[in-house]
C-alpha cells in the first residue's frame, strides 16, 4: 500500500511541476494558440504516465526476484528455512522494530546476510585458531580442529545453528 501511495504522490507531484513549468515558459498559450488543448494534452500524458508507472510497479518486484534467482520463503520448505525465518522474526522482537525495518537497517535483506554471514565465519575463524593455539601436543591440537570442522562448531551451547 505505501508503494501505491508514494507512486501516486510522485505522480501527481511531476503532473504538478510539468503545469507550472509549462505555464511559466508559456507552452501553453503557444499550444491553445496552435489549437492544441492544453488541459486535454495534460490528462492524456496523466492517463499514459500513471498507467506505465503502474504497470512497473506491479511488475517490478517480480522481475527482481526472477533476474536474480531470488525465493520468497516462509519456513515451510525445510528446516533450515524455518530456523531463519524464525531467527528474523526473533531478532526484530528483541529489538522491538517490525522485519521490515530489521532489512531496511542494513539496507536489504541481502546486506543483512552478508553481515550476519561476515560475523558468523570471522567468529568461527577466531574459534578455530584458538583450537589451534591451546596448549598441548600439535596431534591433540589438529584433532580438536576438525573435530570442530566436522561437528560445525565444537562450542559448547553454539546457539543457533539450525
């Protein structure tokens, strides 16, 4: 809805402008002059104008998520979908905003995951060479590495991996 409305406001706004800047160049004295009528010309570009913008607007959302390979998921298609969109829902909670404006903080969905995904593989990386860097026989040492690797997180209580 708030789409629709700002298309609108946009578009009135450009019809709004369009009229001054034609009234102060005075195009249409020239065109009444020319028999052409001004406020008819004005709603046929009014009619074209809001109709192809809303034709793009229906369509665009659509042809992003197609160009890109994007999906839309709700939690039912597996487990994992369900634990993220679970894990979305839960932090916008805590933090006391609405999903949207949980995306709209890191400026898309994806920017989001790109910083979660960042802090995840950094504080798993930190993980991994502290492993390493215990004291100990180096055999010891690399068997708690992939044992770590292999289980995921070797972390006691690692929250939230699903």
């Amino acid at each position: 809805m708030k789409r629709v409305l700002l298309l609108v406001a946009t578009n009135v706004a450009v019809m709004l402008v369009l009229s001054v800047v034609v009234s102060i160049l005075g195009v249409d004295r020239w065109l009444l002059a020319n028999g052409i009528n001004y406020g008819a010309l004005l709603w046929l570009s009014a009619i074209f104008g809001f109709g192809g913008a809303f034709i793009s607007l229906l369509i665009s959302k659509w042809l992003a998520k197609m160009s890109v390979g994007a999906q839309t998921i709700d939690g039912s298609e597996g487990t994992t979908e369900f634990w993220l969109v679970q894990t979305v829902h839960k932090l916008a909670d805590a933090a006391g905003i609405g999903v949207s404006s949980l995306y709209n903080a890191f400026g898309s969905k994806h920017e989001l995951f790109l910083r979660v995904l960042h802090r995840y593989t950094t504080n798993e990386l930190a993980h991994l060479i502290r492993l390493l860097a215990e004291p100990g026989p180096v055999r010891d040492r690399i068997q708690r590495l992939l044992e770590a690797v292999a289980g995921g997180s070797a972390r006691t209580g690692a929250a939230g991996s699903p």
